[in-house]
C-alpha cells in the first residue's frame, strides 16, 4: 500500500469524515476515533468527524460527532466495513472523495482509495501501521484507542489473524506512546451481574446437533426476562470459543423493533461467512452475523450451517 497517497489527500482536505460499519465494536470505533485522534494532533486546523449510531456499551471509547450539513468538499474515509450499505451514518455518495482502510474479505469497491489487507488483525491494526509508516505523532489516548481494537478483534491475541506482525506493531505503539496497556482491560471487560446470569442461561440451553452445530434462538419475551437487548447475546458469543463438542455456533436473538432476527455466529472451522451473506449478512470466514427476516429463514440458517459442519467433518476436520 502506498501510505503516501492517503496522507496526501488526508492533508489536502480540511473537512475530514470517519465512519465505519453499522453495530459498532471496539475495532469499528478503536479505528475511527485513534484515527481521528492522530490526525487532529498532527494538523491541529482540520475538522475532523467521527460519525455514527452512539454506542452506550462502548461509551467509554468516545463519542460521536455531528456530521456536518455540506459534505461536498470533504473527504470520507471508512475503516472496518467492506460494502457500502454497512457504512453508518453517510451517505457516502455526497463526498468529493473517499477512502476505504478495511480488513474484510473484499465485497465490493465504493471508493477512490481502497486499502484492504484481510490478513490484518483488525483495521485498527492498519490505521497504527498507517500512521508509523506514515511517522505521525500517535498520541496517548489514540494509541490507547488502537490497542482496545486490536485486542478486540483478536479476542486477546488468541485467533488466528494475530500475527507477527500485529505483535510488532502493537510492540511499537506502546513503546513509542508509553500507553499502561493493561489498566484498559478492567474497563474493557466490566461486565453486570445481568450478563453474568444470561451466560448461564446460554449455556444451559444451548442445542447441539451431532454435526456439532451449536444454537439458541432467543425471541422477545426470553430477552425481557432476563432484562437484555438483542445485541447481548451476540456479545456474549466470544465466551463459548474452544467447546469440544463444537464446531459452528450461533446465537439468534429477535430484534422486535428492527424486524429481524440478529444472529451472531462463530466457527472453529468450517467457513461460515458464504452461508451468511445468504441472509443479510457477512463477516468473516470465522466470525460472521446475520439478519434473517423471521425465525423460519434463522431456520434455514441454521439447516445450512449444519450442513457446513457436516461436509467438515466428513473430510476429515
Ligand atoms: P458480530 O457477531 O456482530 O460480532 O459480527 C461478526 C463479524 O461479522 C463482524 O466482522 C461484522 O462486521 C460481521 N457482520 C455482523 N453482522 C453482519 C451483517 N448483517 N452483514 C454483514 N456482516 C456482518
């Protein structure tokens, strides 16, 4: 990648807009706000916009900015999202230039500049690798941003998209920013009793095929009882990685107000991401979402990720 040709365009406009991909995570919003943070300690006279839906759970993160009424002379840079219709926030044919910083496996092209690297760990990853490249000042709470994504995305170094170079480039910013790297995980993974006691509930009631597929279809009413939002579960997801006795596992909670059923879905081989972009959805090969329409098309969802785990195991995974 020529790091060059972003910075270029970053120092030729003066209205900047960062935004990422709709259900925001630290990655999403790591990325977005270390980026925005780097580049207003480097030119301070640039108004620079974080955009999208506030998250409550990721307050601590930062806030959101107002995006600006004209956004025709300025440029858009998108990090962590890989289609258009997962941007949140803009419209992302109203900017005089745009720029695209992702990790996902390629969907489609929507901007002038697209960076995309699917063997990096996280976009946060990238933008850290952008700006030493590129020898911006990182300062501290951007880095500290960075670090909470990069940990994020590789659920603590442990999948398989850390690297060598992630651990260089995390090696790097903390040296260089001094950042105390470990007092961020007691805000990172404060957790309420509420989730404490829905985890349970998860894990009693899971069901489990003999393919090994894992699920549990959560409507409305179970989500009121236990006093969580449709996102919880998903959330709750990275708890249930390395179960022998798994392989797929998903997570399916009705999102009444939305219309859909969102699911969260995580593999520890079989590739998952095809089946779900059948059913608005995507990610990655091993961590994917979904949004089916009714708990018939979760249904069929769940008939083909059996599937998937079936031929797994059959040739030999
Ligand atoms: P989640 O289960 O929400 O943490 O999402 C896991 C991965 O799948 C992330 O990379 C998301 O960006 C992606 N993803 C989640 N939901 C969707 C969706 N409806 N469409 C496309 N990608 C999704």
């Amino acid at each position: 990648m020529n790091y060059k040709q972003i910075l270029k365009k970053i120092k030729k406009y003066n209205d900047i807009v960062i935004a990422r991909h709709i259900g925001a995570d630290p990655d999403a919003l790591g990325s977005t706000i270390g980026l925005k943070d780097i580049i207003k300690e480097n030119f301070p006279n640039k108004n620079v916009y974080v955009v999208g839906n506030s998250s409550s759970r990721f307050r601590y993160l930062g806030i959101m900015d107002k995006l600006p009424e004209d956004t025709s002379n300025a440029v858009l840079i998108v990090t962590d999202t890989p289609d258009k219709k997962r941007v949140d926030g803009v419209n992302v044919d109203r900017f005089s230039y745009k720029i695209k910083i992702d990790h996902h496996p390629f969907i489609e092209e929507f901007c002038d500049i697209e960076w995309i690297d699917d063997t990096a760990s996280s976009a946060s990853q990238m933008i850290i690798e952008f700006a030493l490249k590129c020898n911006l000042k990182i300062p501290k709470e951007a880095a500290e941003k960075l670090y909470v994504g990069v940990v994020g995305d590789t659920e603590r170094f442990l999948h398989s998209y850390t690297t060598t170079k992630t651990f260089d480039l995390v090696s790097t910013l903390i040296k260089k920013t001094n950042i105390d790297f470990t007092s961020l995980y007691s805000r990172m993974y404060l957790r309420s009793l509420t989730d404490i006691r829905f985890n349970g509930f998860l894990a009693s009631n899971l069901i489990v095929t003999e393919n090994k597929l894992a699920y549990i279809k959560l409507d409305e009413k179970t989500l009121k009882e236990y006093n969580v939002d449709p996102s919880t579960a998903g959330n709750l997801i990275n708890n249930f990685y390395n179960i022998d006795e798994i392989l797929v596992i998903a997570f399916c909670s009705e999102d009444a107000g939305n219309n859909y059923i969102k699911c969260s879905i995580r593999s520890s081989g079989p590739i998952i991401n095809e089946v779900a972009s059948k059913f608005n959805g995507g990610g990655h090969a091993l961590a994917s979402g979904a949004k089916p329409k009714s708990f018939e098309e979760v249904d069929e969802l769940l008939k083909q990720l059996d599937e998937e785990c079936r031929k797994y195991i059959q040739n030999g995974g």
